[in-house]
C-alpha cells in the first residue's frame, strides 16, 4: 500500500509542475519565496534538498505542500498579501 502511495503521490506532484500553472520564468520571485520559506520552516528540515517552493497561476488565496516537500503558493495569495503591506 505505501509503494501505491508513493506511485501517486510523485505522479500528482509531476503533473503539478509540468501542468502549465507554475511560474517557470519568475526566478527571481521563486528565489525570494525559498529564502522566506527556509526561515520558517523547522530547523532540522533545513537542508532537506527536496524542500521548494514553486508560484503557482492561481489567483486564489492559498498554499499548499505535498508530502514530499514541494510548497506551492498561489499567486493570489503573494497578490494579497502585496496589498496588505501598502
């Protein structure tokens, strides 16, 4: 059974980066979001390699992580959050 959910999981987290709705040409946002998600994340859980973030083309307010460490933040919720801080 873990096997299965393994096989899942990395096929739902390969469509998720290859389905179009990540930014591929926002390095520098991406770079900046990994900076921000490394100081809060668990400090054993810093030099985890498998642990990214990725803007995601949704206009809503989320995020979410698989179980894997791929983070995915919506560009609705940095949008928000921009207009938050002004």
């Amino acid at each position: 059974m873990t096997y299965v959910f393994a096989d899942e999981v990395a096929s739902q987290i390969s469509n998720l980066l290859t389905d179009g709705y990540v930014y591929n040409d926002w390095r520098d946002l991406e770079i900046y979001i990994n900076k921000i998600l490394l100081r809060i994340i668990p400090d054993e859980l810093k030099a985890d390699s498998t642990i990214n973030a990725y803007i995601y083309k949704k206009g809503s307010v989320n995020a979410f992580m698989t179980p894997s460490g791929q983070f995915f933040i919506h560009i609705g919720l940095l949008v928000d959050a921009m207009m938050k801080r002004h």
